[in-house]
C-alpha cells in the first residue's frame, strides 16, 4: 500500500515537472483568471439573498405585488372598438415605500407614434398589401392605441401621470407605504386592430359575411411588475419582449352585442342566462362528458346565429381569482364544444371556441388536444389549479393567456386540410395551452427571457405531443437545434439575451433552451434526477415570479448535481459540440517496465525494483506489426500474474474473473467549445455492442483531449461517438473509428435515385 | 389579384410567430469534389416552409410527404428551385443536373450537381428561396472547396454571396 501510495506522489511530481519544463519557451507565459469550463457561476448568478435563496428557493422575506381589477368593458362591434373603465386595487407587500407606479399600456405599440417601426432597420418589405401601403406611405396610420380619458383617484380626483411609450408612470401625492395598498380608476378606449391584416397578438378577424371574429387581450392598462430584481419592470414594449404581470383578481363585466358568444379569463358567473336552455343542458352534459366532447353551441345554431345582427346587448360576468393577466374571445360567429378532464380529484373543463371556418379540423381535434395537454402537464409539473382551459380559433394566432389561448388551424374553404395544417394546429394548441404552466402560472418575466417561459414550455410540449400520437413531429430535440448552433458566430446570441435583441427567437428562446433540457434529461441527468428537479422547479415558483438563477439552482439543489458547467455552455455562451473519437491504441501486458516506469523511478532517485517491486506494465503495441498473436494471449500467460493469482485466490475465484486480453486506450477530441459528456457505442469483433458514458467532468483538465484506458474480454471492431444523436454534436465526421468515409447523403441519393 | 392575396396574407406569418415555435432557416452545402470533378449542392429546408410557399405560389394544394402528395410535386419544386437558386463558377452562371429531392422527417433536401469543373477560382451563389414568404428567412450557405471552408447567410436583403480563392 506504502508503495503505491508513492507511487502517485512520485507521478504528481513527474507531472508538475513535466509541466514546468514544458513552459520555459521563449517567452513567458501570462497569468489567467480562472477559465476552467467547470468553474461555478459565481460572478454570473446574483448573490443569493432574504427574497431568494442559494438553494433556488424563494427567501423567508421573498414578496410579490398584488393586482386587483374591477373592470367594465363595452366592445362595440360597429366600429371594432373597446371603451373600458376599470378600478385598480394595488398592493404594495414590499419593504420598500413607491413614489410613483407604473402601469402598461401594451396597445401603444399600435399609435401612431409608436417606437415599434422606428426601431426595426429594414430596407423594403417584399410585398405591401395595399391597405399597409397606403397606411405606411400615402395617407393615415392605423389610429391604435389608448385613448386614456382620466386617471382618478377614489375621491375623484385627478392622478398626475405621464406617459412614456408603453408605460405609464402615475405620480402619487403621498407615497405607497410599504404593506399599504392603493385604489385608482382609469378610463380608456382603443381601435381594435385587424390581427389579420396589422397582425399582433390580439384584434379581429374580419369575415366576408360581415361579421367579426375578436380574440381581445392587452386590452387594459395593466400594472406592471415590481419587484427585488428588476424595480419596476418598465421596458418597453417593442413587439416580442412578451410580458411581466403580476397576480390579482379580476370582476370584470364585458358588454357585447347580444347574439355574441363569450368565454374568457374566470368563471363566466351568468353563464346559464348567456345560452339557451337546450345549451345550457348540453353545458351540464359536457361537465360530465370524460371521454368525448359535447357540442354546447352547435355549427347549425352558429349559422342561424351569424345571419343577422342584433342591435341589442347583453352583459357577461367574469370572475378570476390568482390570474396574472386577463383575455376574452367573442364572436357571434361561434361554435363552442367542451370535455371534462380528471386532474387528481378534480375536474376542469377543456373548451373550444371556433367559427364554422374551423371546421372540421376543430370539431375534431381542438378539445381533445386541450385535454391531452392538461394531463400531460398536470404529470410533468404539477396539477391545473384552475377550472377550465379554452382554445379559440383565430386565424394566424399562436398567443396564451391564463385559462385561454388562441390558435391558427384552418381547413380550406371546401373543408379540406393538409397534414401541415393538421399537425401545425396540434402542435400550437398544445404549446399555447402549455403555456398556464409557464409562464401564466410559473410567472416569470417575459419582456426579459423569452425563453423562461417558451423553452421550458417547447420542452413539456414534446412529451404531451408524443402522448397524443406517438411520433408526432415534435420540434425541441438536439437534432433540431445542430444547424442553428453550427451556424455563423456573428448571428447567434446566447440564450441568456434579452428577448428584444436575439437574432433568431425561434431558435434561440425556444427549440435550443428546450433542446438542452432534453440533454439534461436523457443524457446528463437521467429521467429521475431531472423529472424530480424540474417539478420542483414548478411547484417551489408557482404563483411566484422566478428568475433563471433560480430554475439553474433548483435544478442543481433538488438533483444533487453540479450542472454550472451546462448553463455556462449552453445558456451563456454560443458554444456548440463537437466530440470525436480521434485514434485508438492497442496495449499489451508486460513484466518489462517501459521507459515511463523507469523515468518514475529514477525520480524517485531509485532503481526499478526497489520503487516498483514486481508490478505489471501496459506497452503499446506498434501498430505497424500487428503483433495479434501476443495480444491474444491470456493474462494469465504473464507470470508475475499468475503467481499472484494462483498465490491470492482461490480457483473458483479465478475462474469467475473477467478474462480480459485486449486493452485500449481511447483518444478522444473535442474541437467544440462546448463540455459534453461522452457517448460511446463499442462495436466488438463477435458483433455484440456495450454503449460507454464518461460524464462531462472527463473534460476538466484537458479541454481539447483526452484518453480512456480500457480493458475487454473482446477485440474492439469499431467505436461511435453519440450514435442516436442525444447530443447536438455538430460534425458528424469524427465521431467514428475506425474512419467511416462518410458517405455524404449527396453520394447517397445520387447512388439510390440517379441511374448512371 | 387572388394570387396576389394570398401571398400578401403570408407576410404576416413571421410576426405571428413570436407566439409560436417556429424559425425560417435553412442550410445549403456547396462541395467541390476534385477528385470526380464535380460540384454538389445539397439544400435542406424545413418541409413545412417549402409546402407552404409552393401552395401559394402554384395555388394547388401539394400535401407533400404524405400518401396524397399531388402528381405534379416533383414538378413544381424543381422549377422553384430552378428559380431561386443560382450558381456561378469562375465567373460564369452554370445550369445545374437537378436530381431530385427527397424528405427525412419535417425536412426536404434537393440535389443538384454540376460536373465537369476542372478548378475553380471564384464560386458565387445566390438562394432567395423563401424570401418571398418568410421576412426573416435566413438561407446558410457553407462551400467547402478544397481546404477553403466559408460559411455565408444570404438574407432577403442580400441574397447573393461570392467566394474568391
């Protein structure tokens, strides 16, 4: 034991040494700061504190803003306006006293002064439809944006505020105290944009029939959020940057016109006055229906419905409690169909609203898409807390709100559809449904990471979509992501960018972020640690507003395992992977010491004997004479071996041991910034085949290189790096030994499909 | 006009995304293979992009990769390609062998080859596939020549790029 253990004092030693000499070129070498890839994230995370933990926990004083909002809303479908007064509840839990608040005014984006254009550096768009030509060249822009008739205190009087852009700061003549809240009302009115024409993210569809389709949100002043990280939170918005909203309870009382369909945000608390009695029983029905949807609202009774238009209006009633924002769809245009969906002991209802143009595709598929996805994320995360889930169809639209989201998916006008429209449709139902969980539940900001909410989001929609249909084409998977991230260094930010200011959103916030989860998942982690962590990632954050340190901590603390390495590569650097298996040498056991043992012994200022005693060397065997026979035989063959076998243990001992006669040490390359742990597919000469994991800390002390002694009962034949492509490594051509001539798939289709 | 119509509503699709999943990329290898002469063009696109822009361009549905893919596909993408894509060697513009195209999950790949090139002291490529559809389109061309490797992104507002030896 003695021996060994000088042994590794005398290797150290002969390292340090060799190091040394190697350095003592002709010029000196320079210090460095720390750049190991494995350092901790120290200097990028912020300093754990009272308000959020070290652990990725919230703080023992963590706090967050409340909002409640009384509001009546008129949506007046003659002239596609909103005209809406609210009374706005804040709550001030913070430690600290507000001078001023700031609400947003998202609609702002859409006046005529909005920043929005002037920020955007293009030269000519391809087309201009001539209703955008005229407005951007000729004649008057859209008249959008808030017309806000007053800012009022409770007694009637007069707020100051001013209005920046999309934000607007109220002046407050006393200062909020700290644990005080705060009652003021604003009044306002906006032209509803055409979504279809003007897009956006909320608006009217306007059909040739005359009437209207209106997925209305962002249709209010809004508070913004403030908090221990950001202040206030009042960035403007440009147009992606989502949005930062905090909690609250929202009465709000829509008038529409009579014949209109509504479902929103909340408990529609008079809906059995809003239907008909034969729809209100259907209703009930579909309150029990677990295993289909029932029709509430029939495509017939939408056709008699959208003939003619009635000048008569009536007042819907909603109710939302712990909701971060608020959205409604109207039409009287609208089909509706609902299931119940058990989540634990619970039932929640999933609702599809849709125009007649929807048709078949919605019938058939939108509400059994909702339902699928809430139990699919009620596994992942953590149970729906609310009572329903609605899909609305609108054409072009993809955006979420809490309990409602609206989703493209139309059939052409004859009712037919392509499997692109088809699966498009799942595909975004899905992902906009996912969407409660983060960010509407899960709250995190999204004017500041896009892909807080939208990576982790495309992560959880790829398990509910392979729960609908297996093999349903899915995007979020390292495969997906090998061409952005071999991409052109000079268009790529890392994750970590505010959103406004990624080259390549759908990338960057959504398919790469999800794409590492995965790795994490299936090849870092494995599906228990991960499973465990990311659910407690959900459940530690929800109806609270998260920052990324604390998704990177929790992951780390709940699984026990250092991943600073991974969110420095893959969430703050550009890096890509590139892994390769770069040679193999074959070794063969001697009694001989080989010129390294005799070099350690001499540093010891000893002989070999006396050092080493009787020990056991691997020597390379020159490739050049291919010397099998030597290697073949046993290593009991080696006396000094075998009297130690024969002397130590017993025969049945020996014969249960491995016969191991062929040993390798594998050179491994790693030409991409990236760490990344090593998959090895092991092909041996009977044809059998064993996959080898080297974590990513095999990378530590050599970024660039690195080898694996290896010991086989059989001959080594060939060896893959990442066979089924679980890693995202970009250069498929160094991945294999021995050399694959990778046949280019040029080669491949010209061989298959071209007759020469 | 109704042609007109339907590609102006496609404008719009890039700023609906920001909701959605979706990214406009696609990537394009130039390879000079010396040794048989021969320059190899293989195009990958996402599947949904292509479809999308044709239906459009060509008003019919064309239900690719799928059991009910239209006669005319193969047809119609060629001629796409034949006008989006353009390749100039030493300074002249070569037609290209178009050999056909084939798909692998939600992604198309088309080849094209142009042979009998004995060496090559300038390669110019112009890709506007998808421009028309697709604002934030990024067409990557990598050329491999030899030991020379470069990497160009051709956008709408550039959409040709040349390589010098």
């Amino acid at each position: 034991m003695k021996k060994v253990t000088l042994c590794i004092v005398a290797l150290l030693f002969s390292v340090m040494s060799f190091g040394q000499e190697k350095n003592t070129g002709e010029e000196k070498q320079q210090g460095h700061y720390n750049i190991s890839k494995f350092r901790q994230l120290k200097q990028e995370l912020p300093t754990p504190n009272v308000y959020r933990t070290a652990s990725g926990a919230p703080g023992h004083e963590y706090y967050q803003q409340k909002a409640d909002y009384k509001m009546d809303i008129v949506l007046d479908d003659e002239n596609q306006r909103i005209y809406g007064g609210e009374l706005i509840t804040y709550y001030n839990n913070s430690p600290n006293d507000l001078e001023y608040l700031w609400v947003q005014l998202d609609q702002n984006i859409r006046a005529p002064d909005a920043k929005t254009e002037d920020v955007k550096a293009e030269g000519p768009a391809a087309y201009y439809k001539p209703k955008k030509f005229i407005e951007e060249f000729l004649g008057e822009p859209f008249q959008g944006g808030f017309h806000i008739d007053y800012v009022k205190n409770t007694e009637d009087g007069d707020l100051s505020h001013t209005i920046n852009g999309t934000m607007m700061r109220i002046d407050l003549p006393e200062p909020l105290k700290s644990k005080d809240h705060i009652s003021f009302r604003i009044k306002w009115w906006y032209n509803i944009p055409n979504h279809v024409v003007d897009g956006g993210r909320s608006g009217f569809e306007h059909f040739e029939d005359g009437n209207n389709d209106y997925v209305i949100a962002q249709f209010f002043p809004r508070m913004a959020v403030y908090n221990d990280v950001e202040g206030w939170q009042n960035l403007q918005f440009l147009g992606r940057g989502e949005f930062a909203l905090v909690f609250g309870d929202y009465e709000v009382n829509i008038t529409t016109p009579a014949d209109h369909i509504l479902d929103g945000t909340g408990v529609v608390t008079n809906r059995k006055e809003m239907l008909t009695p034969i729809q209100w029983k259907r209703y009930e029905q579909a309150l029990k229906s677990y295993d289909k949807p029932v029709v509430i609202v029939t495509q017939e009774e939408a056709e008699e419905n959208e003939k003619e238009v009635s000048k008569k209006t009536k007042i819907w009633k909603l109710k939302a409690e712990n909701v971060r924002d608020f959205a409604f769809a109207s039409s009287r245009k609208y089909i509706l169909d609902g299931q119940a969906v058990k989540i634990g002991d619970r039932t929640v209802m999933a609702i599809s609203l849709y125009p007649k143009e929807g048709n078949p595709l919605w019938e058939e598929y939108s509400t059994r898409v909702v339902a699928n996805t809430l139990r699919s994320y009620s596994a992942q995360m953590f149970d729906y807390p609310y009572h329903k889930a609605i899909s609305v169809h609108a054409k072009r639209q993809g955006m979420e709100y809490p309990m409602i989201c609206f989703n493209y998916g139309r059939p052409k006008p004859d009712g037919s559809y392509s499997l692109r429209t088809r699966n498009g449709m799942i595909g975004v139902i899905t992902h906009e449904v996912g969407h409660n969980w983060f960010p509407m539940i899960v709250n995190s900001d999204e004017r500041q990471w896009g892909w807080m909410d939208e990576g982790l989001n495309t992560f959880a929609q790829m398990r509910a979509e392979q729960n609908f249909e297996p093999g349903f084409p899915s995007r979020g998977y390292p495969k997906n992501v090998v061409d952005y991230m071999s991409g052109d260094q000079s268009k790529i930010t890392p994750i970590m960018t505010q959103h406004d200011n990624v080259y390549n959103s759908g990338a960057n916030a959504y398919s790469k972020p999800a794409a590492g989860l995965f790795i994490l998942r299936e090849v870092v982690m494995g599906p228990d640690l991960f499973d465990m962590a990311f659910k407690t990632y959900a459940q530690r954050w929800k109806f609270k507003h998260p920052t990324p340190a604390d998704f990177f901590r929790t992951m780390e603390d709940a699984s026990g395992t250092d991943l600073d390495w991974f969110w420095r590569g893959w969430f703050y650097t550009t890096d890509y992977n590139d892994i390769g298996i770069k040679d193999i040498k074959k070794y063969k056991v001697s009694e001989e010491p080989t010129e390294k043992a005799k070099k350690l012994a001499t540093r010891y200022r000893s002989s070999v004997e006396e050092v080493l005693g009787s020990s056991l060397y691997l020597v390379e065997i020159d490739p050049e004479s291919s010397d099998d026979i030597e290697m073949m035989a046993s290593v009991t063959d080696v006396p000094t071996l075998n009297a130690y076998l024969s002397d130590n243990f017993s025969k049945e001992e020996r014969a249960a041991m491995r016969d191991t006669k062929y040993f390798y040490e594998l050179i491994f390359e790693k030409p991409g910034g990236l760490v990344m742990p090593i998959l090895a597919e092991i092909t041996y000469a009977d044809g059998s085949k064993e996959n080898k994991y080297y974590p990513a800390e095999i990378w530590r002390f050599n970024d660039k290189e690195i080898k694996k002694i290896l010991g086989s009962e059989k001959e080594i034949t060939a060896i893959k790096i990442d066979p089924n492509g679980l890693t995202a490594d970009v250069n498929p051509e160094n991945n294999s030994w021995p050399k694959e001539k990778q046949e280019s798939k040029f080669d491949t289709f010209k061989k298959e499909h071209v007759s020469q | 006009m109704a042609r007109l119509h339907n590609f102006y509503w496609l404008l719009f699709i890039p700023i609906m995304a920001f909701g959605l999943h979706k990214y406009y990329i696609s990537l394009t290898k130039v390879d000079y293979i010396t040794d048989k002469k021969s320059v190899q063009v293989t195009l990958k696109f996402f599947l949904d992009d292509i479809e999308l822009a044709l239906e459009n361009r060509y008003e019919q549905p064309l239900e690719l990769a799928t059991k009910y893919e239209n006669d005319q596909a193969g047809k119609l993408l060629e001629i796409y390609v034949r006008q989006k894509f353009k390749i100039w060697i030493n300074d002249k513009e070569y037609s290209y062998n178009y050999l056909g195209r084939e798909y692998e999950d939600n992604e198309i790949y088309f080849y094209l080859e142009i042979e009998n090139i004995e060496a090559i002291s300038s390669i110019a490529v112009q890709n506007s596939m998808l421009f028309e559809e697709f604002e934030d389109q990024q067409n990557y061309i990598k050329i491999n020549v030899g030991s020379t490797q470069k990497t160009f992104i051709l956008v709408k507002a550039n959409d040709k790029e040349m390589l010098k030896l």
